[in-house]
C-alpha cells in the first residue's frame, strides 16, 4: 500500500491571492486602455490643428498653432495665471456648495411633502428655465460688479440640477421599500433616513455631479461680465486683445479644471455607493 504523504504536496498554492493579482492586473490592463483611448482623438484634432496652420489654411490670427499655445502658457504663468486660477476656484467652491446644499434641503422637503411641492415646485420650474444671462443684468443693478452678484448668479446655477435630480430621486423611491419599513415599526424619520435617501442616494449625486459642472459655466458667464481677475477675465481679455492663444489656452483650463472636479466627485460618488 502506498503511503498518503507521497501524494502530499509540500506547499499549498494560495489561489485567492493569485485570483486577486490576476484581477489588478487585467483592471489595471482596461484602465489604461481607456485612458490611450481617450487620448486618441485629442491628439488627432490636435495635429489636424496643426497641420491646417502650417499649411497657411487658417490665418494665425483666427486659429494660432498649438504648438504655439505652451508659450502663451508660461506668458501667463508669469503673469500671476495661478491668482486666475484660485480666484476663479474659489468662487465656484463657495457657489456650488452654498447652492447645491439649498437645492438639497428645498428637494427633499419637496420631495417628501405633497403640500410643500405644490407651493414651490411651480415657481422653481418656471425659474429654471430662465436662461443665465437673463440673471446678469439685474444682478448687477441689485448687487453691483463685486463678489456678491457672481457668487450669486453661481448659486443659482448649482441649485436647480441638485433640486430637480432630488426631487425626482426620493418620488420614484420603489413603494415596496418604504411599505418594509412600516412593517418593521419604523418611524417616519427613521424611513427617511434608513430607507428613501439611501435609496435616491443615486440619483441625488448625479444632481450634485451635474450643479458642479453648471457651477463652472455660470462662473464663466459671471466673470465674461463683471471682474478683474478669474478664468472667464482671461476670456475677455483675450477677445478685446485680439489674443485668441490666450482665449483657447483659458477655454483649455477651464476643461481640465472641469474635468478634475469632475472625477473627484465621481470617487465621491463610488465611495459612497461601494454599497451596491
């Protein structure tokens, strides 16, 4: 008869650790991917931009070569870009947090109150659908060219896409859920907070991603007006000057600036969703 030990292995093959290496691996292979893809047809407008300057297609003075654009980048750098920069951030900071933290508190008190949803929400969707730049005039006659007429035209930009995506969030929470929860005995606050805001927790942060992005724009469109210092003063600055590199350099922070806030909501929003 033959021993057992024979047939023993010596060392036993962690198969979970492998599997969890593979894993990172491949995520890390797709995630790379993604991002060569995503490089793919910048790069080619890019050239094509490139190409049609050199070849005198398009005047300089309408179109400048982006080969170009890198010394208008440290032009910039040295003329204090960074206070731009910070100005610019800091007013979107504080609008889209004072504006999608009201468009919040309004959404859910809406949401949840049949009563309060018809005094409110009428008058709110029919400010909705002012366009920005209707604001503007009467800001400036009600709060003059300083800080406050930006930061609250910026407000007003972050508050509808927190509110309507709120709204609509808690009033399609399944009924089914909310029925569970008056099975277990619970309370109308211990609903709210347990079961209808986990539930539209999804759809409050697309709001909340979509008031950011708005904040951006609405900054633009205060500084294009009123300012001295900011991303959208660079904007007009160029256009009077004739400078379209410093208007397509600035158009080109204003969607990497975009683009970062974005994905750190975007890692807000996988954080608090790892739940599902």
């Amino acid at each position: 008869m033959w021993s057992n030990s024979v047939f023993k292995p010596e060392g036993k093959v962690n198969t979970s650790s492998t599997y969890t290496f593979r894993s990172q691996t491949n995520s890390w292979k797709t995630k790379l991917s993604t991002g060569i893809k995503g490089l793919i047809l910048p790069l080619l407008l890019l050239s094509l931009a490139e190409m049609t300057v050199r070849q005198g297609w398009i005047a300089p003075y309408l179109l400048p070569a982006p080969s170009s654009l890198w010394q208008t980048f440290l032009e910039l750098l040295h003329a204090d870009l960074f206070s731009h920069i910070y100005i610019s951030s800091v007013r979107v900071g504080i609008g889209f947090f004072i504006g999608s933290g009201l468009g919040l508190i309004v959404a859910i008190a809406v949401g949840l109150n049949k009563h309060i949803e018809d005094y409110l929400d009428p008058t709110l969707s029919a400010i909705k659908s002012i366009p920005s730049l209707a604001w503007i005039p009467l800001l400036l006659l009600w709060l003059g060219i300083d800080e406050s007429s930006k930061l609250t035209l910026i407000i007003i930009g972050a508050f509808f896409p927190t509110y309507t995506n709120t709204v609509a969030a808690i009033q399609h929470v399944d009924p089914k859920l909310i029925e569970l929860g008056v099975a277990y005995n619970l309370n109308r606050f211990q609903r709210i907070v347990q079961i209808i805001l986990p539930a539209a927790l999804s759809g409050i942060l697309t709001g909340v991603r979509n008031s950011l992005s708005l904040s951006w724009m609405f900054m633009v469109a205060a500084e294009l007006i009123a300012a001295t210092q900011g991303i959208g003063y660079l904007l007009s600055d160029g256009r009077e000057t004739a400078r379209p590199d410093i208007v397509i350099v600035a158009i080109l922070l204003l969607a990497l600036l975009g683009k970062m806030t974005d994905l750190g909501m975007k890692k807000l929003e996988q954080h608090l969703l790892r739940w599902r």
